[in-house]
C-alpha cells in the first residue's frame, strides 16, 4: 500500500499532463493488488512422506475455512485463493498434521512424517511397556478418548464393553457396588475369578476393604467394590493382558487376566491448570409393572383403604455433583500432577449414595545427568458409602426392595396420627424401612509407591519400587426398634464392622536392551516381594433401650446387658501372608520381523503349606511381523501380524492358611430368643496339607491386520485356556473337623473362544470424522472329569427354603442351571412338569454369554464430537428370583402386590411355585449404554485459556432386551457352601439413567 | 570423572545386590487369631480337652432346631405331619418327601443331620486324644455313643475317623451290628467315672442316669439294631429285657420320678423328671413357633410371628380319653399369651382377653380343624401341639423319665411279666387322669408311649420296634420295607468309598 502511494505521489510529483493516464493506471494497480493483498495467491507444491515418496490424498486446507483440495497421484496440489499471511494445514490420517505460513510463497513443498503416537502407540506390560507393533502377547490397550463417560464410580466402569473378550457386569445399579469382571471366561469356581489389578505397578490384594453384613431380618448385603477409591479422572490409560504369555510375568495371579492402571503424569511445557465440573441426574430406567391401587383391588386383593404407589415412595430423581481439579507441568523429563476430586453420587433409591473426596500426586525428576529418575505416585481417597438395605438373601418377610415389590398398594404409608402404617413383620412398610434404618460405610484408602530407576550402564537399568496400599473402613449400621421388621421390632440392631488392611511391596529388577547388529534383545530380571496384612473386627449389639438411629450408635450403652438378655457381641480375626517371586523374561527382535519372548516367573505363597508353597509360570509368545515381509502386498496392508503363545498361569485366591490345623473360639451370636449362642472352641477347617496351586494353561493365536492405509484395524485371537488342580471346597468324608475341606480337584474347567476387535475410520475429511470401534468375543465353557455334583444359586422366599438353581457337574457349563422343566398350568391351576417333578440340566443353558460384544461410534464435526456406545451380551440365561418369590398367584392370594401378568394367568392360588423354567428367561440384551456430545469453544485468542470445552452425556438411554426383570444385566450373590453362583436376579438394587451436563477448562 | 562415576555404579549395584539378598523370606507367618496344633512330623496335637467339651455341651441345642435330626424323627411318623400351605412350607418338597416316605439320597435335612451328628461324633475323638482327665474321657466317650447312637438309628451305618487319620484317610465304616456293641462298650466302660446325676432344672452334662437311660434305650431296641433285616420282624431277647429293668432302676435309684403334673418338666420350675437337657441357651423356642398359626403372635419380646407349620393328625388325636390331661390343658390368663393353652388345640383360638382371633389372612375366625391335607392346605388346617409354652421359660430335655418308665414297663411286657408291666402302666395312667387298662397287648402298650411322648423325637424308633413304620395313612406313599433306614447322602457316599448305599436307594 505504501509503496503503492509512493508510486502514485511520485508520479503525480513529476507529471500532471499524464494524470488521466495515470488515473487509470493507478486504478488498474490498484485493482490488482487490492485482489492479490485481500487474501489471494495460489499456492502449489508437492507432499511427501520422510523417506521422499510422494503422498496422494493428503487434505491441504487454508486453516479456519473450507477452503481445501486433496493431493494428486504424484503428491501435487494447487491451492486457489490462499491469503498470503495464511496457514495451510497438511493432514493424512497416520501421518503428523502440519500447519505452515504461507508467507505470501506460491510454492510450498512439505514432508510429512508418520505419526508416532498411532503406528508406535506403547503398551504398558509388566514391568515395562512395549509398542503396540511389537507386543507378542494379547494385550489391549484403552487410553482416556476410549473411555465411558459421565457418572463413574469406578475404574472397571472406564472400559466396561470397549474391549473383546473383558466381560464386565454390574451386580446391580447401587452406586458403588460389586462388579464383577471375566477375562475370557470364567475358570475357576469359587470366588476369586477377577482379574489382577496393578495400579502404576502396585499390585492390589483383590481382597474386601469394606465388611458388607447383617442387616436384622432383611439379609445380608455384600461388601462395596474395593476399586472405589481410585478416581477415574485420575486415570490415563488401562491396560489388559488377556492372554497367558503376557500375564505369566504376574505369574501367581494371573491366570484371569492382568488389568494395569496408569495415572496421568503432567505433561512437559509450561503445564496447565484442568478443571472439570459436572452435574448429572439418574431416574430408573423402567419402574415394575406392578398394579396400582385400584387394579389390586379388581383383582380381589384386600382393600384396607389408601392408595399408594410404593415405587414413588422408595425411589427418586437422584443428582450427582463431580468437581475435579488438577495442576501439574514439566520439562526435561521431569514432571509433577497434583490432582484433587470430589464426586457426590446419590443413589436412586432415597438415603443412598456415595461420596468420595480424592487426591493424588503424580511426580518423578531426573537427577545425576538423568541417569537416575526418581519418581512418585500417591492416591489418597475417602469414599462415605450411604447404604440401604438392599440385600441378596432376605427371606420371606423381604428386604427394601422386596418389601418395594410386594406390599399391599392399597396400604397408606402413615397412619392417621403421622406414624408409619406397619401392617406386620412379615409385610415391613418400605417408607419406615428407610426412615428407621442408617448404613454409613467411611473408608479411608492410600495407595503409592515410591520409585527409583537408575541407568547403571547404556542400555542397562535398575528399577526399585517401594508400594504400600493402606485401607481403613467402618461400617456402622442401625436399625430402630421403632421399624417392625424381622429380628428389630422393639429390639432394634447396630452392626459395626471394621476392617483394616496394609499391603507393602517391595520389587526390584533389571532391564536390558541392546541391539546386536540384526537382533534386538530386551531382558528383564527381578525380584518381589508383597506382604498382605489383614485384621477385621465386628460387633452387634440389640435389645436398645432407645429408638433414636444416632444414639444406637453413638450411645451403644443403650443396649440393655442385664441378665437374660443377650445384647453386645463381638468377633474379630486376623492375618497375614506373604508373596514371595522371582521372574525373568526375554525379548528378543531380528530385523523386526519375527520377534520372540520367553517370561518365567517362580511364586511363592504362604498360602500353601511347605513343599508346595512355590509354583513355577513360564510361558513362550512370538510374532512374526508379516507386514516387514516382502511377499506381503503393501498396497493392501497396512499392517499384518501373526501371534503364538503360550503359558501357565496360576490361582491362589483361597481363604488364610488351609493346610495346617488350627483351632480358635468360633463367633457368638445373638439367636432369635434373644439369648447368645456362646462361640465354642473348634477347627477352623480340615487342614489339608497337600493343597497347592491352581493353573491355567493357555494357547492363544492371534492375527493383527490393517488395511487402506491404517484406515481399518484390528485383530482376531483365538484362545483355549484348561483350568487344572480347581481349588475346591469339597465336602469332607464325614466324621470329619469340618463339614468342607479345601482340596485340589484333578477336574478341568476349559474356557475356549474368539475375539474380534476393529477400528475403522471411515470418513477423514475437512471438518468431519467418522470412526468406529467394534469388538466381539465368543466363549464356550465346559468343566470336565469333576467327580461328584455342587449346587449353587440359592433361592430364596415364602417357601424356599433349600431351593436352589444351579449345579456344577462335569459335561455342564460352569453354573448349568439345573431346573424342573415347566408345562403351564392343568386345570386346578397347579404347574406341570412334562419330564418330571425334579430338577434337570437343560441342554446347558447357563448364565455365561456365548456373544459379548460393544460398538462405539465417534463422529466430529468443527468443534463439536458425539460418541455413541453400544454394548451387547447374547446367549445367556437369567433367573428371575424376584419372579419366584414374588409374582405369584399364591403370593398374590396372601395379600401381595405382584405384576399384571400374574393376575390374568391360570395359577391357582395353592400352586407352589417350586424352582423350574417358569422363571428362566433370555437375557440377550444390546444397550446404547453411553452418549456423549462434547463442544469445543474456540479460544485461540484469549492466551489464558487454553481450552475450554462442555459435554453431555448420557447414560444407559437405551435398552433392548426381551428380559421382563429390571435390568438384564444383574448378578446378585447366591453363593451356597462358598461356591458363587451367576445370573440371578434377586431384589437387585434398579439402574437408572444419567444425563450429565459439564465443563471443562484447562488454563 | 570416571573414576567417580565408576565407584558409584559399583556402590550402588552393591547396595542392590545386599538389598536383594537380605529381602527373601521363607514365608512362614505368625497366626495371631488362631492356635495352630500341626506338629511338623505331622499327626494329631493335643488341643484343650476342657474347652473342645465345653464346645459340644453348649452345641447340644441344635437339638432344638425343628430341621434336622427332630425331624427325621418325627414326620416320617403318624404323629405329626408338615403339610404345604399354599406358597408356604413347599421348600422344594423337603418336608412333604418326609411324610410320604418319598425321600432321596439328596434330602436336605438327611445331610445336615449326617453333618451334625458325625461332626460332633469327631470332636469327641479329639477330646479323647487330648490328654482327658478321666472323668472328661468318660464325659466324651458318652457323648461319642450317644451321637453314635443316632447315626446308627437313622443308618445302619457308623463312620468312624480317629485322629490321625488325615485328609486324604478314608474313615472305616462299622456295620449296625459292630456299631452297637462298640457304643455299648463305651457307655459301660465310661459308667463308674461319671457323676451319679439327680433331677434338676438344667442337667447339661452326661452322668451316670443319662447313660443309664441311653443303655436302657439301646437294649430295648438291640433287637432291631441287630437284625438282618432291618424291617424286621425282630426276636427280643429277654436277657436284653433285663438289661434295661437293670438300667431303668439305676435311673429310679438316683432320684427321678414321674412328675404329677405332665407339662410341669417343660417349665423352668422343679421337675424329678429332666435326666438330660441342653444348656441354657437350649430354648425350646422353635417347638411352639413352628406350630403356632401367624395371627397367635403378638408377644412383646418376640422379633417376628409363627410359622404355622406342622401340626398332627386327628387320629392319633383320637387315640387320647377326653379327660387325658395330656391332651389339653387350660393355662388360665398369661401375659400375652393368655389364650395360647397347652395340649392338643383344636378349634377357635382366642386371645387373651377372650376374644375370637381373626385369621388375617381370610378373614374368618381362626379354628383349627381336624382334617389336614398334605398339600394345599389353607391356613388353619391341622391341629396344634404345644408342649413348651412361651411363658414358661424352659429348657429343652433331651432324656426324660417318662420315657425311661416306659421302656421299663415295655421290657417287662416283652419278658412276659404282663401283670407287671400292666401295674405299672395303670399307675402312669391314673395319674394323668386316664381310665386303668384291664389288659396290656403290645398295641396298647404302643399307644401309650405315644401319648406320653408325643412330639419328643422317639416316635419314629418306637413305630419301627413296634413294626407300625410302613404302614399307608394319609399320604405316606411309599410303604417299601427300605425305609426304616434313611439312605446315605450322596455326597457323602461320593467322599467315602468304604460307605456302599443302602438298600432301595
């Protein structure tokens, strides 16, 4: 412009006779350079990758417009009306995007440079990583974008459905209970099939924190998940070893697979300052279909007047508030993260809920010339668990939700004088269970490790960590004797359980890497050390001489300990054991075409008396890298891979020291008159000396596949795992110390199946994305060669007593049902059995899926993402025990609300309703069990902010499944003898739907 | 530089290599909330014979349970009968197999008194191993015969494990005959070491007058423990009829005796009658829960309300003279309970202030009928049975005298001195205010243990020696011979392979 004016002064200086020649000169230039200075040049030039071949299809856009072309065959492009101060951006899916100005050049040339986070993503194994490309292992690897979002408690919720072959069920929807998670399958039977958690090396014990327990008359509820304390904010990435090569480092613990927890470091720069503020709201997803009032009415049931509908009084709109702050930087290696949470989940059953106050410090610095990085990760959290009694085993006179289903519609909640409506022990009113009763379970957890690794020569390193895992939990329980319920009416009960457990670690090893012309080698020698120290005490005391919930507690005197009344009770036990382990493993690599690892790893227990207390894992994997061969077609391929391993893996998940014979006083109780049942002096179990591991050989074949250029991925693994010496509690050749004893059965359990995982990035283009993820395991199981039958899946309700559902025998599924085969109704109204008034297996329909499978899909579009997550089980059974014991026409003729189904059907009123396929049913269900729309603010100007970007999520919006219960997906314990069962639905706490509305701002 | 750097990666690889070694284990822990007894050669460690004793007499009130033991004892007898109502008491048929005779290897109630009782049966041979002063042995060899005794009854079969047998030992398995003569052995042998025993409100431990009356019971009844054919017919010898006149005196001489008033040993007040019952946590609480109709509840220091359970039947009912006063008895007003009187309660129920008592459930006034079917039964079926009373604060009694009486008279009227035996039924008689029989058959003498003894865990021995097990009434399906014996669980045939099932199952 400038010059411009100069050229037209000057010439106006010098020469006035030519100004109409000049005029039009001046606007003929001017015209010109007001088109090329407003924004237009063409810019041409050539795209190629680091090696110089060129790139066809990059997307060469002028940023912050639609103004976009692709490259040619040869990796030309010309790019039309670029503004000469612009930037283009360069993007090619694998490849890193590059944005460059255009600093008024017409020819612009670049090279891009694959994209090392995608092709070379790192897998976190023990003790080391590896990258994705190399891992001979079955090893799947979730980072942060994968995960489910919205309202999570716990970090098993993170992956549940995102990866194949890892089945994770909730027990129920109660914030803060029980999940239970299968790693291709399940192989062994009694408790103790979840996987191994390690969080940033740690390995957790598996074991409760939190005392579950008595709740008077209304039953047992089980212990809260021990994985509540970790905030899934927290959490960078969750990696899993399915396989036995790659879990055989874990040896002792690995046979059901290893999940490990990463943490987030700070990430190097200036840092930044994140936080995440959310609130979220939950319903139930489908009330029952129970009858109102007046239908209760019609049907014949008695009439005493009010009209009430139990469902509303019991459950409720529940909110949920999660603040999450978190600061951290880094530079030159070293980095530090302090992070701070507070989630308020309430349940959406009134009174529940849980609170968790979290904090955590992630940080590590590089001293003595960066040879030596010390670092450290702390986690500290306290979860307030508010529980109801929801239980798994109430008996006729039910608990909450029982009470929920079956009381009388017709009944109003209070009386006329405001007192609460309480019929009887055996109908308790659900409004005055709530009101008369307090759980409040307050655990304290610390988790951390302090590490140092020191770079002794190149090449060689030596790693120390030093874990701890400290808990300490309370539960403190009350019922009021106002509440007229089984074992409280006019005694009231307060249960105190506390447990407190402290783990240490200590590991220390080797690494080794070097390369040898052609060959890579990577080894791995160490030592561990872990001791598990456990104490637990509980106390229950009743016969209260006040009624007020906090001064049962808090003024325990008040439980009268006069003589005839047996009032305060104690028990409290306590142990230690140790893990003793020496392994090793070797990686080695030639010409990165075929790599091999070898893992050993030698377990000693104390869990095992002497002469078995060490057990010996090995395992072998290799992979040949098809891709690095030439006959392979590159054009096609992307990448392609081929898996082998093998390995043993080991189980010791049974109760403290079986093998030698102790004694010691057994627990007292307070029986049903009252009076205490004194704790005799007794065995604590037919000790069996000869007892040793539990292993589980494995085979895995896998194939790793990419094609068009990365654009679609994935793998396909087939597994057969035989799970041999089941540690078994078996019943003892009577007379015996103990009804049970814990022996090694030469019986198999073989789990055998396939899984499919792909990624396709469907469309790339300017301003839109479409990917999706999709994965699908199929898994048979089968137990052999088991001498003998054990029943498991008790039943409970009105005249229940002993039934049970599921049978563990050889030729079966792990927890075959085992039922009475159902032919409807003759004409009195009373069932018939067409094969027989006794229970039979049924052609192995089990509760185990044979398909499970989840689908995610991720579109962006600008600044905006939607995520969609399906997941799906198929091939399962349920077993409705809330149908057994409740939605019967005998139930209904003692005065019951039950279901409308049950009102129109032909059931006499005297029908036992015995255990049989009446109450069995598919439990093939697909989900839409996440939704996420997120939308990135653009702060490019503001220097404060770096971003800033809102989300909101649904949860559980959609279920399709012909289940009639709640929720298809429950699992409520039904253990009989200790041997757990699977599959049935028992007055499981409801699921709700989220909808979850947040921000989040990072500075 | 180097040097320095070449001194510390030595130090520090010393210091690792020191920290390596010095950090293994041999992974032996301390228990601290147990006492372990294992030696390390192996082998049976003593443990405390005093506490283990202690720990059995306080478990004796198991007995009270109405599963288990009591009722195998007595629904597969005519005196009592556990129907169905509606969704109520089916329990997957357990109780109804028990009245029809149908049960199987896999009955719930067959396995836990097979646990039970050989479980206790093994802490018995503990207490023997460990070091017993002489009067615990004799104390703990009783007890081993008595839960023998049982096992023997109910099977034909006794395991026996001793103490150094381990895991992996299967138990020897002694047959009825053997059984019988090694129980006998041991109550003889442990009769002088015990304390001589007198009438009292708890008699929790063995003494001499409990084994006498276990003697009596066994010799009465040696003759179908003996037999080859377990349904009999069975030959009584007189000789074995004298062993228990012998022993049934012995209990006599300590002290016991009839009490006048029938349901007074039930109550906590004096009673020559309780030669053996459980402790004080014994309560006798389920045997009137288990009969009482939901709606006669309402107790103040009760948790929940009955169970309407199991009731009789109207013929042996009938088998009682109206004056019987063991059928009824009227309590008067109680606190609470006035309106829940003793005997056989037929008919409306009324509360304590006298009023009728609603079923809740029809609707209609509670009266107990005659009639009581097996299956489907409403609410108020069947007649009620109340021998220990809520407010009476009783302990429940394993061995009575009544019972010792009764053998006594039975032994005599198997030897063939009728006119004794008959003397001594027409003094119980008068007593509980019942007309003097002119002459004793064995029928009679049946009948009369039964209603002396109704509802107190002998009837299904005494229909057996009396040859009246397999007989059809009501719904008792299966009259096969087989079913005197109950069958071995088959988990328990599966544990052991030197236990082979019995007949018929």
């Amino acid at each position: 412009m400038n010059q411009l004016y100069q050229m037209s002064s000057s010439k106006l200086v010098q020469s006035a006779k030519f100004l109409p020649r000049l005029l039009a000169l001046t606007l003929t230039l001017s015209i010109i350079s007001f088109t090329s200075f407003s924004q237009n040049i063409n810019v041409t030039g050539k795209v190629v990758d680091s090696n110089g071949d060129e790139l066809p299809g990059v997307t060469v856009q002028v940023k912050g417009t639609s103004n976009g072309v692709s490259t040619d065959l040869s990796g030309n492009y010309s790019l039309s009306s670029v503004p000469s101060a612009g930037t283009i951006v360069y993007s090619f899916v694998g490849m890193t995007s590059q944005e460059i100005a255009v600093q008024s050049r017409s020819n612009i040339n670049v090279t891009l440079a694959n994209d090392e986070q995608l092709l070379e993503e790192v897998v976190v194994i023990g003790y080391g990583t590896v990258k994705k490309k190399d891992a001979t292992g079955a090893v799947a690897a979730i980072g942060e974008k994968d995960f489910n979002k919205g309202v999570i408690t716990s970090s098993e919720q993170l992956m549940q459905g995102r990866v194949a072959g890892v089945a994770i069920t909730q027990s129920s929807g109660e914030p803060g209970g029980g999940i239970n998670v299968r790693i291709r399958g399940t192989s062994s039977v009694r408790a103790g099939n979840g996987p191994l958690f390690v969080v940033d090396g740690v390995p957790l014990s598996g074991g409760d924190i939190t005392g579950g327990g008595s709740n008077g008359g209304l039953g047992s509820s089980s212990a809260r998940n021990p994985l509540n304390f970790l905030n899934p904010n927290d959490i960078a990435s969750i990696d899993i070893l399915k396989d036995a090569s790659a879990t055989a480092i874990y040896g002792s613990r690995g046979a059901n697979g290893v999940v490990l927890i990463t943490t987030k470091k700070g990430k190097q720069g200036k840092g930044s300052m994140d936080y995440t503020f959310s609130v979220g709201t939950s319903q139930i997803t489908k009330k029952f279909d129970l009858l109102s009032a007046s239908e209760f009415v019609a049907a014949g049931g008695p009439n005493n007047g009010g009209t009430t509908d139990w469902q509303d009084e019991v459950l409720r709109t529940a909110i949920t508030t999660q603040h999450n702050l978190s600061f951290g930087g880094g530079s030159n290696g070293d980095s530090y993260r302090f992070s701070a949470g507070i989630l308020d989940q309430d349940g959406i059953i009134n009174n529940s809920g849980i609170k968790r106050y979290s904090a955590s410090f992630n940080g590590n610095k590089k001293v003595i010339n960066d040879r030596l990085n010390i670092g450290t990760q702390l986690n500290l959290a306290n979860t307030v668990d508010a529980g109801v009694p929801v239980t798994d085993n109430s008996g006729f006179s039910g608990d909450l939700l029982a009470a929920m289903l079956k009381s009388n519609p017709t009944n109003s909640v209070r009386n006329s004088d405001g007192t609460f409506n309480q019929v009887s022990t055996v109908e308790p009113n659900p409004a005055a269970i709530i009101a008369y009763s307090k759980d409040n379970t307050n655990t304290i957890r610390a988790l951390g490790n302090i590490n140092a690794e020191l770079q002794i020569v190149d090449g060689l390193k030596f790693k120390t960590v030093v874990g701890f895992d400290r808990s300490i939990s309370s539960r403190k329980a009350a019922f009021s004797p106002l509440l007229k319920a089984a074992q409280i009416e006019n005694v009231g009960q307060v249960y105190f359980t506390d447990i407190e457990t402290n783990n240490s670690l200590w590991e220390n090893y080797f690494t080794y890497d070097k390369e040898f012309g052609n060959v890579s080698f990577n080894g791995l020698a160490g030592y561990s050390y872990q001791r598990f120290e456990y104490f637990a005490k509980s106390s229950n005391a009743t016969n209260f001489r006040v009624d007020d919930l906090d001064l049962m507690v808090n003024n325990v005197s008040a439980a009268d300990n006069s003589k005839g009344f047996g009032s305060i009770i104690n028990g409290s036990n306590s142990n230690v054991d140790e893990l003793q382990s020496y392994f090793g493993r070797i990686n080695l690599g030639f010409s990165s075409k075929y790599l091999l690892t070898a893992t050993v790893r030698a377990d000693g227990s104390t869990r095992f008396g002497s002469g078995n207390k060490y057990g010996v894992f090995p395992s072998f994997a290799g992979k040949w890298r098809l891709i690095e061969e030439d006959f392979v077609p590159k054009n096609v391929f992307s990448d392609l891979g081929l898996r082998l391993g093998y390995g043993i893996t080991g189980n010791q998940e049974l109760p403290h020291n079986l093998y030698q014979e102790r004694r010691r006083y057994g627990s007292a109780g307070i029986n049903n008159s009252s009076s205490i049942n004194n704790g005799g002096f007794g065995t604590v179990a037919f000790a069996n000396p000869g007892l040793k591991w539990e292993s589980t050989t494995q085979f895995n074949a896998g194939l790793d596949f990419g094609f068009a250029g990365g654009r679609l991925s994935g793998s396909l693994d087939y597994y057969y795992k035989n799970t041999n010496d089941l540690l078994f509690q078996v019943f003892s050749a009577q007379p015996a110390p103990s009804p049970f004893v814990w022996r090694n059965l030469d019986a198999d359990v073989i789990n055998r199946g396939l899984e499919i995982s792909l990624n396709a990035i469907v469309v790339d283009a300017n301003d839109f994305e479409f990917e999706i993820n999709a994965n699908a395991a199929f898994n048979k199981n089968v137990v052999e060669n088991l001498l003998g039958v054990y029943d498991t899946g008790a039943i409970n309700g009105q005249g229940l007593t002993g039934a049970f559902a599921q049978r563990i025998a050889s030729g079966q599924p792990l927890f075959a049902y085992f039922l009475r085969e159902f032919g409807g109704y003759d004409e009195a109204g009373n069932s018939i059995y067409p094969n027989g008034d006794f229970q039979q297996f049924l052609d192995g329909a089990s509760p185990n899926p044979t398909v499970t499978g989840g689908l995610t899909t991720n579109f962006k579009y600008k600044s905006l993402t939607l995520s969609a997550f399906f997941n799906g089980v198929f091939g399962n059974y349920l077993y409705s025990n809330n149908a057994n014991a409740f939605f019967t026409k005998g139930s209904f003729s003692n005065g019951r609300n039950v279901t409308r189904e049950v009102v129109g059907s032909s059931e006499g009123p005297l029908n036992a309703p015995d255990v049989s396929t009446r109450f069995l049913e598919k439990g093939d269900f697909v989900r839409l069990a996440n939704l996420n729309l997120g939308y990135t603010v653009n702060t490019g100007k503001t220097d404060a902010i770096s971003s800033l970007r809102f989300f909101l999520t649904g949860q559980n919006l959609a279920l399709f499944t012909n289940y009639s219960g709640q929720d298809p997906e429950v699992n409520t314990n039904k253990q009989i003898n200790g041997i757990p069962s699977f599959g049935i639905d028992y007055t499981a706490y409801p699921r709700a739907r989220t909808w979850t509305l947040g921000a989040n701002i990072s500075f | 530089m180097k040097n320095l750097k070449r001194i510390s990666t030595i130090a520090l690889s010393c210091f690792v290599v020191s920290a390596l070694v010095s950090s293994c284990t041999d992974l032996i822990v301390e228990e601290k909330d147990s006492l372990v007894v294992q030696n390390s050669g192996g082998g049976f460690v003593a443990g405390d014979a005093g506490a283990l004793l202690e720990g059995i007499y306080n478990g004796l009130s198991f007995y009270t349970d109405q599963g288990n033991t009591y009722s195998l004892n007595q629904h597969p007898s005519a005196e009592m009968i556990p129907p169905t109502r509606g969704v109520d008491w089916g329990d997957n048929g357990v109780w109804r197999t028990l009245h029809g005779h149908t049960w199987d290897a896999t009955h719930t109630q067959v396995l836990n008194s097979w646990n039970a009782l050989n479980g206790r049966s093994f802490t018995c041979e503990q207490i023997l191993a460990s070091n017993p002063s002489s009067s615990q042995a004799a104390e703990a060899r009783a007890l081993r015969s008595m839960f023998m005794a049982q096992i023997m009854d109910f099977w034909g079969q006794v395991p026996r494990r001793t103490v150094d047998q381990g895991v992996d030992d299967l138990p020897n398995v002694l047959s009825r005959s053997e059984a019988f003569d090694f129980i006998v052995s041991n109550l003889e042998e442990a009769l002088p070491e015990l304390q001589p025993g007198a009438p009292a409100t708890i008699n929790s431990t063995m003494t001499q007058s409990a084994v006498h009356a276990l003697l009596a019971r066994l010799y009465l009844n040696k003759a179908v423990y003996k037999s080859t054919s377990p349904a009999g017919p069975y030959t009584f010898d007189n000789a074995d009829m004298a062993q228990v006149v012998a022993h049934a005196d012995a209990v006599t001489a300590a002290g016991f005796g009839l009490d006048a008033d029938f349901f007074n040993p039930f109550t906590d007040q004096e009673s020559p009658e309780r030669i053996l019952t459980t402790e004080a946590n014994g309560v006798p609480r389920n045997r009137w829960m288990m009969t009482m109709h939901y709606d006669q509840g309402g107790f103040p220091a009760e948790r929940d309300g009955p169970w309407n359970g199991f009731t009789t039947l109207a013929d042996f009912y009938d088998t009682f003279e109206a004056d019987d006063l063991r059928r009824f008895k009227d309590v008067g007003s109680n606190e609470g309970y006035g309106g829940l009187n003793k005997g056989f309660l037929i008919g409306q129920q009324y509360r304590e202030d006298g009023s009728e008592i609603v079923d809740s459930r029809s609707l209609k006034p509670l009266q107990f009928s005659r009639d009581i079917p097996l299956a489907g039964a409403a609410t108020e079926k069947g007649i009620r049975v109340i021998k220990y009373h809520p407010t009476d604060n009783g302990i429940y009694i394993l061995l009575r005298y009544s019972d010792v009486y009764l053998m006594k008279a039975e032994a005599l009227l198997r030897s063939g001195d009728n006119g004794a035996a008959l003397t001594m039924i027409n003094n119980l008689r008068t007593l509980r205010n019942a007309t003097a029989l002119s002459s004793l058959s064995e029928d009679a003498m049946f009948a009369e243990r039964g209603r002396e003894l109704y509802w107190e865990a002998i009837a299904r021995t005494d229909e057996i020696r009396f040859g009246k097990f397999n007989v059809q009434y009501q719904d008792v399906t299966n009259t096969e011979a087989y079913t005197v014996l109950f069958p071995i669980p088959s988990i328990a045939i599966a544990s052991n392979t030197n236990l082979s099932q019995n007949e018929g199952y």
